[in-house]
C-alpha cells in the first residue's frame, strides 16, 4: 500500500463550480500536509500548508485535514480556468521525508 | 529574485551514455533534493542534501545514480550509464533548514532511447 493515495482523476468542471480534491494515507506520524499546483511543463509549487488536523481557508482555497480519517481535502470555490492544472497532496511526519501524491488533473472549462 | 534554476530543461540521449543534470538553489537556502516524476510512479525523492552534505540517498535508484553538491549554490545528479527507463523529468527543489516550503525548480525532461 502507498503511502499516499490520490486520485489521478482526469477532473473536468465548468468554470464557477466548487472542485473537491482529496487525498487519503496511511502513516498516523504524518504532521504536515500541503497542497502543491503543477500547471503544465512546470515544477510544483506550494499552494496550502496545515499543520495537523482542521482547516485552513486562503481566498478561493480551503485546505481541510482529518486526522482522524487520514484523509485531506482541498476545496476551490469559483473555479476559474487559471486553476487548470495538477493538484498534489503532499505530507510529512516530524522528519525529512515528503511524500507526495502522484496528482489530480483538473480542468476548468470557461 | 531568481528561484531554483535547472539545467539542461530538455535532454535526449542515447542508451548507454553519460547524463549530467545541474541545479542551482535559492540563495541562502541550505537544504536541496533531487526528485524524479513519472506519470506511473508520481514524486519520487532520490537524495536530499543539508549543508552540501547527503543526508538520505534511499531514493537512488541504483549505483548508476550518483549526486553531488560541492558548494551551496550548485549541485549535480549524474545517470550513468542511461537506460530508457531513466526517462522521466528530474526535478531539483530547495528549501530553508529542511523546511515545510521546499521550492521546485522547472525541472529537466530526460529522454533516454
């Protein structure tokens, strides 16, 4: 079993729709969890970052984790089509390691 | 200011022969990891360095990968020899004291046929 599991999707919505990406995982250690946006031929960069269980809102974007669960979520409200792209969860325990999701296509259509 | 450059951004090369990626971090940044990403396996860390020194090479495939970071601005991951199933974009990122913001350089597409 991986680590991370993540939906690879292909995610298509109308443009102005609410877009749920989700991530589950299997490591209780995991204390960080973040969201990274990959448009493509780019390298990720860093969207949302939680530390432990809650949520966390910044504009159109609300990060949410259950630890409980071992299960996060990213909401965008409004999708616009700049938000076309690849959604990857990522997470870390108190150590160095990351450990990534392997992405969510979405596609936003205006 | 400048984010983490990688050089070359697009390499073909024949099975067999030597590829070099290079990375330069974010100034002042002293940790740098070396990704690897492929459509079946995701991000794949394959080594990560703090103080130019390699803390964790877990992720290195094989003896045919090899990293170095000889000072803090510039690092290299070398394939040799490649093989087609090398091909996939290596991504160098950085961060500072190994922490949660780690920045992703544009990443350099192998293509080994």
């Amino acid at each position: 079993q991986k680590e991370v599991e993540q939906d690879p999707g292909p995610l298509s919505v109308p443009e102005g729709a609410i877009v749920s990406l989700n991530c589950t995982y299997s490591n209780s250690a995991f204390q960080y969890f973040m969201w990274y946006r990959q448009y493509s031929r780019k390298g990720p960069e860093l969207l949302m970052y939680t530390y432990s269980s809650g949520n966390k809102e910044d504009g159109r974007f609300t990060a949410q984790v259950d630890k409980s669960s071992k299960y996060i979520s990213l909401f965008i409200r409004d999708s616009q089509p700049s938000d076309s792209a690849t959604y990857l969860c990522a997470m870390r325990p108190t150590g160095n390691q990351f450990y990534f999701g392997t992405g969510t296509s979405l596609t936003v259509i205006p | 200011d400048a984010g983490v450059i990688q050089s070359p951004r697009h390499e073909v090369t024949e099975m067999g022969q030597e590829v070099t990626l290079r990375c330069k971090p974010i100034s002042g940044h002293n940790s740098l990891f070396w990704y690897r990403q492929t459509m079946m396996r995701g991000l794949e860390l394959l080594i990560y360095f703090n103080n130019n020194v390699p803390i964790d090479d877990s992720g290195m495939p094989e003896d045919r990968f090899s990293a170095k970071m000889p000072n803090a601005s510039f690092s290299t991951l070398k394939i040799q020899p490649s093989e087609p199933r090398d091909s996939a974009v290596y991504f160098c990122a950085s961060s500072l004291n190994l922490g949660n913001t780690i920045y992703f350089g544009e990443g350099s597409w192998l293509t080994v046929v």
